[in-house]
C-alpha cells in the first residue's frame, strides 16, 4: 500500500516497509548487523503510514536524528518513483560504529610502538593535524631524534636516483612542520644548540646550494628569527663567520631573505638596533658594494643591489615609524655617506663597463634618491613618489663628478646585438644602460638638496637633456624611454627646489639660479619649441601619406601641455614668457598657431566630457602614472551606456515564468513572440545627445534603426549626420531581417 504523510522533508511518497524486508534493497553495502531494529524504525511494508507523533515514539530522546530517502525505482520495479524514509536516531557509539567521523588515521599510526617519522609524514594531514596542535602528534615530534631527523631532511641533498617529484617531498614536509609556527616546535628548536648546529652546518657547505634546500632553511632561520629573536641571535652573534658564509652564498636568492630578516623582523626597537650595530660593525654594507663589481657574475650582483635597495627602503621605513628612537639607523648612515656612494661607483666604472654592474649600480642610486612622505590629499609627484625629506646631499656631491661617465654611456653604452621587433630589425637598441641613465637624470633633477645647483650645471656643461632629446625621437617606439625624457622636462619646467616669496615670484638662491639655467638651458640649447614643431609637422605628414602615427606623440602631447601650463602659472613663467618671445619670428607663429589650433584640438578630443558634468581636464594635469589607456575608459564609458538601460529587471520584459518551462511545445512560440513587445526607447535628452557625440566623434556614425524603415548605412571610416533622413530601399531579402543591421554596417569605435 502506498500512502502520502507529512515528513520534516516535505510532501513525498512513502513506502512503508519491515526492517527485515528493505535492508538489502536499501543497503546492500552495509550488513545486517549495522541495521538492527533498536537503532532505527521503519513502517511496514504491507501496513498503511503511521503519523508523525508514531514515528517520534519510536526515534528516543537523542538529540540528533539522520532522515534518510532512498528511491526504489529499479530494485522494486515500480514504474513511478517510490520513496522510503528512514529515520535513524544517533547515539554516541553509532557515530563512531558508521564512521561519520573522520578521524585521523594517524592516531593508529600513533598507537603503534614502532611507528616512524616517514610514515607520519606520508599522511596526507599530518600538516592539518600539527598545526591543530594534536597532542600526541606535537609529544612525538618533538622528540630529540625526530627534532634532528626533520632538520637533516633540510639541511642535506636527498640521494640520488629518486623520481625528481618524490626527491623532495620529506624535505618540503619536513620545512612546513619546523615552520607551521606552534610554540612547542619553535620552542625545542630555538633552544636546542644541537639542533642549531645542524641548522648552522648548511651554511658551510660549498657552493653553489640547492636553491631549494636553501630556501628551507631561509624559511626556517627566518621563522626562529621572528619567534625566538634573543635566542637565535645570540647564537648567529656567537659564529665569527656567520656574515661570510651568507655572502659567500649570495648568489643564491634565499640568502637575502636572511639579512632582510635580520634587518626587519627583530623586535623590540632596542634589540633591533643592538642588531644593526652588530651587522654594522661588521661591515654589511661594504662588503655588500663591494659585490657589485664587474669582475663578479651577474647573479651575485644583481642579488647584492636588491639587497641594498631593500635594507635602504627598509630602514627609512622603520626610521619613519619609530622616531621615538633618537638613535640614527647605522647601516641606512653608512649607505648615504659620501664615501659609500663613491665607492660603489668607482666599482661601476673600474675596468670594463658592463651592463649588468651599471645597471645594478644605478638601482642603488635610485634607491637613494627616493624621495617619500606620507600622501597629503593624493598629491604625488610626476614619477609617483610620496615626497619626503630632501636627499642627503653627500649623494649628490659622490654622483656629480661622475656624471661625464654617465653621459659617456648615452654615447657608446656597452654593445649589443640588432634585435628584431614587430617593426623590423633595430640595428642599435636603447639598451637597459641607456634607459637607466635616464632614469638617474630625472631622479637627480627631481631632488631638493643644497648640492642640487652642482649638478644642475654640470647637466647643462655637459648638454646631457640635448642627446636625451635627441634619443627620444631617435627610438620612436621606446615608451619607457618617452616617459623618462618627459619627466625630465616636466622637473626643469616644474622645479621642487624654488622657494618663492610671498609675491608669488621665486627668491634668488643658488638652487633657484641652476634652475633658470636649466630652463634657459632647455629652449636655447636644447630648442624644445623648435623640435616641438617639427615632431608634429612631420608625424602629420607621415600619416597623411598612410604612415603611422608615431609612438612619441602621446608624450609629445604631455611635453607640450607642460610648457603651455607652466607658461601660463608656473613658477618660473616669466622666464618661459620671455624665452618663447625671444624665438625667430616664424617660430614664434608656429608656436601660437600649435598651441591655440592644433593642440587645443588634440586635447579636445583627449578630454571628451562623457557624463555631462564637470570641466574637460588637458592632458597635462592627467594622472602620470594612471594604467589605464584614456581611449580604453572611453570606450569603457560608450559600452556602459549602451547598456544603462538594460536593469535588474530586463529579462522580466520577455514574458517569461516558471509555468512555461514545461513539456508543452505548444507555448514556444508564443514567448518569443512577445520579444517583439519589448520596447528599447532612448530618451530625447541629454543622454541623446551625448549618445550622437559619442557616435560623429568615433567617425562612423553607426546608428542602429529598429523601425520599419532602413537607415543608410554609412561608408567605411564616414561619418553622417545624426538621425539621417531614411531613404527608400530595396525590399529586404530572406536573409536580411528588416530592421536588423548587416555585419559591414559596423566600424570600429577607435580613432
């Protein structure tokens, strides 16, 4: 019989049927034994359902209850489903008898008297379960032998002959549970000098280390570092030749994540500058200049600059933080004084220039010249920087005598091969040389020290922003370059270094003086106008012929945006004023011809309003650093209103509902018929007009009609008025719907 009763599951159908009689078809995979009639109750078979309160009389007074529904379908050859209920009471020995918990298998494993480390390790959760803090897990594992077996797996090259993806699996497991950071673990191996020995005896191996096992034991030292600072640091202090191994092994990366540590990551602030007095007296930071030579391989000194560049970022960081100290950071002293900034260039040109030694070099310099201060209402400089404190002007009193060096790169940098682009073969790249030259003169123009004026007039001695500019129009496609020579321009024009009075008109100081040279410097010397002019002249010409546009004239755009700007209300606009009056004539036309026609258009177009509100920004007061193309948020922006219309509830106006997803083929039809009610209306207002902007200034004028009469469809690269008058068409084929636009209707939306 079957009969309908209400469940905590719902309406379903219920087969009642004998405990006996269902095991088998139910369970087939569970014995008899495990479905005993005192652990659960079923209905009868052949008897119609009990009600609720029955069932409940039968369940106890356990506080949890499994409602199981199987279907019967294919063991009872019924033909429609049959479901049967079954509610099982669970007690305390039933949730261990049917395993519903998932208990570690490691607790077996911990119960045998012979059980070893590697096969706890080949449990897939003995991670899961040590940082759990299993009781049993945590008493074996730190044991003495096992303590010492963990720190041998990371410490030694596992044998050979082993499938490379086996090889270092028991080290790697043996890292993650000497670092998963539980006391008793940090506790047995920061006091434990033997088990440091151990530890300490990687570092003594010959050269080069497995770069894995040395980024375990980086991982490990560096945990106890953080966790047992006084301990660990007593002993590293202890070791006369701790120092030399670290910098002997250098070359491999995980070696800098222990000086770092060092650095960063010992607490509390009297400790920690115990602790860079100590690598101080020492002489980190010489013998880490000292690595950037052209006589080491490239490895070792590109990780030695890293290093350098991070404990300098470092420590100015935690100078900024923990000015309670009065103390000065003696590594950070060290890396800004005169004598270590010579000596670090004295390595960069001693013997043969390469690049891997400059390039190095010239990162460590730029990490000096960093200029940071906590950001006042989103103000930053040109390059991004927070500014800060000016730089230390024993910097600039090392760079300034070498800077004829560094001019003599832009002319012969080390040599390379002709590289092959998606433009041809360029017989002479840029070079990474090059490109950070240019970096550095930008970071130097953009200090504010005493020693600037120096090197001011050393740059215009040496006419360096001349070849600078004579580079960026000589390597059209090289953007990152682009960027460095506009910054360049943008400090001469913007300088940080004038103080101006309260007219408003800069004072006279030996740094106000090497600026007005550097402007002078840059229209006379260098004829920024002039090349101004011609740049665009010719890139006009070009892509009038079919050319393409040339890859500078997004920054050529920025360049001349800053001259106007500055002419107009910058610091030192008089002088600009004067120099432009003081061009040949017919510069001076072309001039305010460029600016008030030809730029003022391309800034138009640069800052198309696309909302309706607020005032078009020039190009020149854009964010220098913002990742995102202006073309691309356009774009964004018509793809945004194209769909503004289209709301949460949209599919509600197709008509759909959930009794016409049914078998009945009859009312297809008849939804998608209702397609045709669906109405797309665009107002005849603002939005309109900013629509049919959006359209004549893409230059295709695409309008996509839906009425009954066709819309001309306009020619390739066209454009057309808004809403053309319809003409009479032919009638339309079986191909073409009336009212659908063809493919060729569409142009790109791209100018």
């Amino acid at each position: 019989m079957r009969g309908k009763s209400q469940n905590k599951l719902g309406n379903v159908n219920s087969q009642m049927c004998s405990t006996n009689s269902i095991t088998d078809a139910l369970l087939p995979a569970l014995s008899r034994e495990q479905w005993k009639p005192s652990l659960c109750t079923y209905a009868d078979f052949n008897c119609s359902s009990g009600s609720n309160e029955d069932r409940a009389n039968h369940l106890g007074n356990d506080s949890v209850t499994f409602v199981l529904c199987f279907c019967l379908n294919t063991r009872l050859r019924t033909h429609s489903p049959v479901f049967v209920c079954v509610y099982v009471p669970v007690t305390s020995a039933m949730f261990w008898k049917f395993d519903l918990h998932t208990s570690s298998h490691l607790e077996a494993l911990l119960d045998k008297e012979d059980v070893t480390l590697s096969e706890l390790m080949d449990e897939e959760d003995v991670l899961q379960e040590c940082k759990a803090q299993n009781r049993r897990l945590l008493l074996f594992l730190c044991q003495d032998q096992c303590m010492q077996e963990l720190v041998t797996m990371i410490t030694t090259e596992p044998p050979a002959g082993v499938e490379e993806t086996k090889r270092f699996k028991y080290p790697n497991i043996a890292c993650e549970l000497l670092t998963c950071d539980v006391g008793v673990i940090n506790d047995k191996l920061g006091n434990e000098e033997p088990l440091l020995e151990t530890l300490y005896a990687f570092l003594e191996q010959p050269s080069p280390l497995n770069p894995l096992l040395a980024s375990f034991f980086s991982k490990t030292i560096g945990n106890l570092i953080t966790r047992k600072t006084e301990q660990v640091l007593n002993f590293l202090r202890r070791k006369e030749g701790f120092l030399s191994l670290v910098l002997k092994h250098i070359d491999t990366s995980a070696m800098m994540d222990v000086l770092l540590r060092l650095i960063s990551c010992v607490e509390p602030p009297p400790l920690r500058l115990e602790t860079l007095t100590w690598l101080n007296e020492e002489k980190l930071a010489q013998r880490l200049i000292e690595l950037i030579h052209p006589e080491r391989d490239e490895e070792r000194q590109s990780n030695a600059s890293q290093t350098l560049c991070d404990i300098i970022r470092l420590s100015r960081d935690q100078a900024n933080q923990l000015q309670e100290i009065s103390q000065p950071d003696p590594l950070l002293t060290v890396l800004e004084s005169q004598e270590s900034v010579e000596q670090l260039l004295q390595n960069m040109f001693s013997g043969e220039r390469t690049e891997s030694c400059i390039v190095n070099g010239i990162q460590v310099l730029l990490t000096l010249l960093e200029i940071r201060r906590p950001v006042v209402d989103g103000v930053m400089d040109a390059q991004g920087f927070e500014r800060s404190y000016t730089v230390n002007s024993s910097i600039l009193l090392a760079i300034e005598p070498h800077l004829r060096h560094f001019h003599q790169l832009l002319l012969e940098p080390p040599k390379r091969n002709p590289m092959l682009t998606t433009l041809g073969v360029l017989d002479e790249p840029l070079g990474n040389t090059r490109l950070h030259v240019a970096r550095l003169v930008a970071s130097l123009l953009y200090t504010s020290s005493a020693s600037h004026a120096v090197v001011a007039q050393e740059l215009c001695r040496l006419n360096t922003m001349d070849l600078l500019l004579d580079l960026f129009f000589k390597y059209t496609w090289n953007n990152f370059l682009h960027l460095q020579v506009e910054l360049c321009v943008a400090a001469i024009l913007r300088p940080c270094t004038l103080t101006e009075t309260p007219t408003s008109e800069p004072s006279i100081t030996p740094e106000n003086s090497a600026h007005n040279l550097m402007v002078t410097h840059l229209f006379q010397h260098c004829h920024l106008v002039q090349r101004i002019l011609e740049a665009w002249e010719e890139n006009d010409k070009i892509q009038s012929e079919g050319g393409m546009r040339r890859g500078y004239m997004g920054h050529l755009t920025r360049i001349a945006n800053t001259v106007v700007h500055n002419l107009e209300k910058g610091p030192v606009h008089t002088q600009i004023s004067s120099l432009i009056t003081g061009l040949p004539e017919d510069y001076r036309g072309r001039w305010e011809t460029f600016v008030d026609q030809t730029l003022s258009e391309t800034n138009r177009k640069n800052t198309i309003d696309l909302v309706g509100t607020g005032n078009p920004r020039p190009s020149s007061e854009d964010d220098m650093e913002s990742p995102f193309p202006k073309e691309l948020t356009l774009q964004q922006a018509f793809s945004d209103y194209q769909i503004q219309q289209m709301t949460a509830n949209f599919v509600d106006q197709f008509g759909f509902n959930d009794e016409e997803f049914t078998d009945h083929d009859d009312s297809i039809g008849a939804t998608f018929d209702r397609i045709a009610e669906i109405n797309i209306n665009i107002d005849a207002g603002q939005d309109s007009v900013m629509y049919m902007a959006l359209c004549s200034f893409a230059g295709t004028g695409w309008i996509a009609d839906f009425g009954e009469v066709n819309s001309k469809a306009p020619a390739a690269g066209g454009g057309f008025a808004a809403w053309d008058t319809p003409v009479s068409q032919p009638a339309a084929t079986d191909a073409e719907e009336k009212g659908w636009a063809k493919f060729t209707d569409f142009q790109p939306f791209c100018w």
